[in-house]
C-alpha cells in the first residue's frame, strides 16, 4: 500500500489491505467496520485528531508487514464462516453472561455515586439481547447460504434460491443490526470516560471495564470480518453464479 493509497482510502479498505491497522484505528478509536466508509482525514477531522499523528503509525505498519499476519480476504468464504463462528460467536456466547453479571453487580453497589453505570448495565443488557438473536440468524440462515453459495460455484452449479430473495437482503439486515451494537458500545466507552475506572473503583469495577474494552475491540474485528471481508464475497459469489448462469 502506498502513502497515497493511506490517504485516499476508506479506514475499512485501508484495514482490509492491512489487518494490522486496525490496532492504529483502535487506538485513535477511528471505526473501522460499521462506519469505516470515510477516509482518514475525515475521520480524524470529526474526532479533533491530527491525521499526520495516524498516518506516521500506519505507515510504521506498512513498513514492518510481513507474512505472518491474517491474510482474511485470501479465505474461502465457507473456512471465513467457520472462523467467525468458532472464534467471534464462541467468545461472544462466553462473554455476555460473564459481562451481563458483572455490569449488574457494579451498577448495583456503585451505582449510588456512579450513575452512568446503570446506563452502562441497560446498554450492554441490549447488547446483549440482540448479538444473541443477531448470531441465531446468521447461524441458521445467512451462513448455510453463503456456504452454499460457494458450493455452488466451486462446482459450476446454479444458486440455490432462498426466501429471503437476494443475499444482499439478510446482509442488509445484519449490518444495521451490527451498527446498533456498534453504537451500543461506543456509548458504553464514551459514558465510561473510555473505560475509565475512578479512584473508589473495586477489582470487580476494573475487572468489568477491561472485559467491556476486549468485547468492544474483539466486536469491531467480528464486524469487520463480515461486512469488509464476508459480505462483499458473498454479493460477488450470487452475482456471479447469476451471471454464469
């Protein structure tokens, strides 16, 4: 990727070159996956972040890359699948009670003289109501056909033809529900002063913070992983077959 390339590009093509970047964006808490269609000048404009500060890292990245990274968009659309749901929904399902009790219980004893903490709770309780149902649905019914799909061409087959009509329709769905856990969570760091424990903060309370920044972080590379990466290869896949067809 060239220095012009980091300049012109969206934060979201900039990471699907370079997964790296994403550590940079994180850092810079620059959106990379729901929102990641604005170039980095404009990102860091609305955040009053200097851009040259973010260009100086990425490039740091570019220069250092090497093959040992993630090379996602070289995956077949049906090992991806498998990933994301071994990986991504696995430790979703493994978080949300553990994260369901804990902002409970700090909303409960701090909530008193830390009332953010009881919208915290109630943000990530609608996290967590709707990443369940959200992966249900990509489980039982985007997933098989996405896989599908890739059955299809690898054996010069015709498209299966689901319900929903088109795959750009489930995918539709999906990403606005994934820019609502999105926003979610930015409204948990931004009440939370960025994860931010106060000085009568229990273990319990930083234990609770650190484990919403890892859920935060692991949902943004989650949610790359399909709308960046899955997603455009599932539309070109049904195009194609269509087209072949």
């Amino acid at each position: 990727m060239t220095d012009n390339a980091i300049h012109t590009l969206s934060i979201k093509d900039i990471v699907v070159q370079n997964f790296h970047a994403a550590a940079v964006f994180e850092k810079y808490s620059l959106d990379f996956c729901c929102r990641g269609g604005k170039t980095v000048h404009k990102a860091c404009e609305e955040k009053k972040i200097d851009p040259q500060v973010v260009f100086a890292e990425l490039s740091v990245l570019e220069s250092e890359k090497d093959a040992s990274g993630m090379r996602y968009t070289e995956w077949e659309p049906d090992f991806l699948v498998n990933y994301i749901i071994q990986n991504h929904h696995a430790y979703v399902r493994k978080m949300i009670p553990v994260l369901f009790a804990h902002t409970q219980k700090i909303a409960a004893v701090h909530g008193s003289n830390h009332p953010e903490l009881n919208e915290i709770a109630l943000h990530f309780e609608n996290v967590a109501v709707e990443m369940q149902q959200h992966m249900i649905k990509e489980e039982q019914m985007l997933f098989p056909f996405i896989t599908a799909l890739h059955k299809s061409q690898t054996t010069n087959q015709p498209a299966p033809v689901p319900h929903f009509g088109s795959v750009q329709n489930p995918i539709r769905m999906m990403e606005q529900e994934h820019e609502h856990a999105g926003d979610a969570m930015y409204a948990i760091r931004e009440l939370s002063n960025n994860y931010s424990v106060p000085e009568d903060g229990c273990t319990t309370y930083r234990v609770t913070f650190q484990e919403l920044r890892d859920f935060e972080m692991d949902l943004h590379r989650h949610v790359h992983l399909e709308n960046n990466v899955l997603f455009p290869k599932a539309v070109k896949m049904e195009n194609d077959i269509i087209t072949a067809h």
